[in-house]
C-alpha cells in the first residue's frame, strides 16, 4: 500500500499474522518519495486608478515542487476563458492608460502540477477632461452677453470654478462663479480673460482654454454744442460736437423751428456747423454721433438771428427865408 497525502520520504514492510505459528515480517520495501503539489501562498489584489496614474504591481507567490513559474493573463471578464497572456514573473504592472476594469490571473506551475490564483479586477477611472471649451466674444457696453459655457467628462460628480483676469494667464485669476456656464458682464469697457477650472472628486482638476470677453464702449458725447445769438448776416461761431465710443464717430447735424427732434431737417455730417444767419428769427439745432457701439443726440440749442438796424424814412432837405420857422427834419428805422 502506498499512502500519497503524506509528503516525504517513507519505507514500507509487512507484518503477517495466522494461526498457525508466529507472525512474519516481510523485507522492508525501497524508498517512497511523495513530492509537494503547487500551492499558491500569496493571491493578487485587485485595486483601482485614476488614468494614468503609477500602479502598483500584482503580485503572487507560490509553493511547489521544483522551481515554479508563473503566467499572467488578462481578460474582459471575470473568466479564465479567452484570457490573453500578459506577463511572466512573481509580479505583474497593469497598464492604467484606457479607462475601464480589466480582470487578472496567474497561473503557478510546478513540477508536481499548475494551479490558478483568484481573478482580481483592476479598474482605471477616466481622467477629468473637457469636451466643451468656453468661447470668447466682443460685446458693446451694457449689452447682453451670451453665457459662457464648460462640459468635462471624469469620474463623480464634476464640479467647476470659473475665473477672471485682467491679463491671459491663470495668474491672479479671482474666482468669480461655480457653475458650468458664467454670464460675463458687459458694464466696464475694457479687456476681461476668463477661464474655468473642471474637478474631479477622485480623479483630478483640469483647466480650460483663456478666453478674452472684449467691451467696446458705447459712444458718448463729450462735448456738447452751444446756443448764441448773433445779428443778421454776421460771421457766427461753428456749433461743436465731439463724441467718444468704438470705432469711427460719425456726426450728422439737424436743424427745426421748434426745439424737438420731430420734423427736424439734416444740415450737415461733420463735427462742426455754421448755422446761417442771413435770415432772421430762431432756429434750434442739434447733432446725432455715431459709432460701432451705439447711436446719441446731443442737447438742442436754439441760435436766434436778430434783424439789422434799418432806416425806413429819410430825412428830407428844404429851403427857408432868414427867420422863417422851420420844419423839423424826421427819421424813422426799424430794430430791435
């Protein structure tokens, strides 16, 4: 008999017993030498990683008869069917550059058999990423802006942070809303950088593109024309406009008999008018700007053109005897 669960070296004899005499004992056998099956010692632990990031090895240890050796294979699923050979060696790396759960298992092989480890998943979550880039845009002062907007792909919930600068840089950014699309505004003139910062609670933060949100002033007038009064046919002085804003200011002048805009008749297109004043009465003029950013009427001015001095009746010269009474010479003339 030959007992095979012991492992070792052993001898066998037998003893025979009867009845009819004392009992005899056989020779003792040869040597019997029962080597040890492969056993694994050490299984793999599953773990699991943000996109590539560093893994920590697989390792598995094995006991056995010989020197034993170990297999690696990798597999969509949690099987040892159609899995792919990956590696040899007590440990193994997974790669952690593809998002998803990849199943892993070694096999351990001795001189006295194989044997599998236990299938261990190691899952690798994606990396946070933006897939919607905030767009800038150019607006006129006080306008309505359009939202500027983010999207990121990760692991969790993602959250996000938009930022502002005076400069393209994330340097000195100031926090200035948290959700995915923030409404730049469009009060100040100016230059404004804004970008958002998408997070990950376990697989990281990424930054968007700088994006410039430009505010182009709205025109406005700087100068505004004034009224006068002149008499007729003198030289008058120009009426003046200056306007600021974005763009080439352009000037159109108008000109009424009453002080509105209602009815009012175009006169000339440049930064300055010389009201006519070779006719007599009032006029009220006023001027349009406009630029890229807006269109502004100035105040209406009145100009008032007083008659000149006129002599309606001459006097009238006469002849007289010494002493006579004589008669009053006379002038009439119209004026103001």
């Amino acid at each position: 008999m030959c007992i095979r669960d012991r492992v070792g070296t052993l001898y066998y004899f037998v003893v025979v017993s009867s009845s009819c005499g004392p009992p005899v004992t056989s020779l003792v056998t040869g040597a019997h030498t029962v080597t040890p099956l492969t056993v694994i010692t050490t299984q793999p632990v599953g773990a699991t990683y943000c996109e590539d990031a560093t893994a920590t090895a697989l390792n598995i240890g094995a006991t056995g008869t010989g020197t034993v050796t170990y297999e690696w294979f990798t597999n969509g699923t949690s099987t040892t069917s159609g899995a792919v050979s990956v590696g040899t060696g007590t440990t193994f790396t997974p790669p952690t550059s593809s998002p998803g759960t990849r199943f892993y298992f070694a096999v351990a092989t001795g001189t006295c058999g194989s044997v599998n480890s236990t299938i261990i998943p190691v899952v690798v979550n994606p990396e946070t990423a933006i897939t919607t880039q905030p767009v800038g845009a150019t607006y006129c002062e006080d306008a309505t802006p359009v939202a500027l907007s983010i999207s990121a792909t990760g692991t969790g919930t993602i959250s996000y942070q938009w930022f502002g600068n005076t400069t393209n840089s994330t340097v000195g950014g100031v926090a200035v809303g948290t959700n995915s699309t923030f409404t730049p505004p469009t009060s100040t003139p100016g230059t404004f950088y804004y970008y958002a910062v998408a997070t990950s609670p376990s697989c990281g933060s990424v930054t968007s593109a700088i994006v410039p949100v430009v505010v182009n002033p709205e025109t406005l007038i700087t100068t505004q024309p004034v009224g006068a009064t002149y008499c007729e046919d003198t030289t008058p002085v120009p009426l003046s406009i200056a306007a600021t804003g974005t763009g080439t200011v352009t000037y159109e002048w108008f000109s009424n008999s009453t002080n509105s805009t209602v009815g009012a008749v175009s006169v000339g297109t440049n930064a300055t008018f010389s009201p006519p004043t070779s006719t007599s009465g009032s006029r009220f003029y006023y001027a349009v700007a406009t630029g890229s950013c807006g269109i502004v009427t100035s105040n209406i001015v009145q100009v008032i053109v007083n008659p000149e001095t006129l002599i309606t009746t001459q006097p009238v010269g006469a002849t007289y005897c010494e002493d006579a009474p004589p008669t009053v010479l006379s002038l009439s003339l119209i004026h103001i």
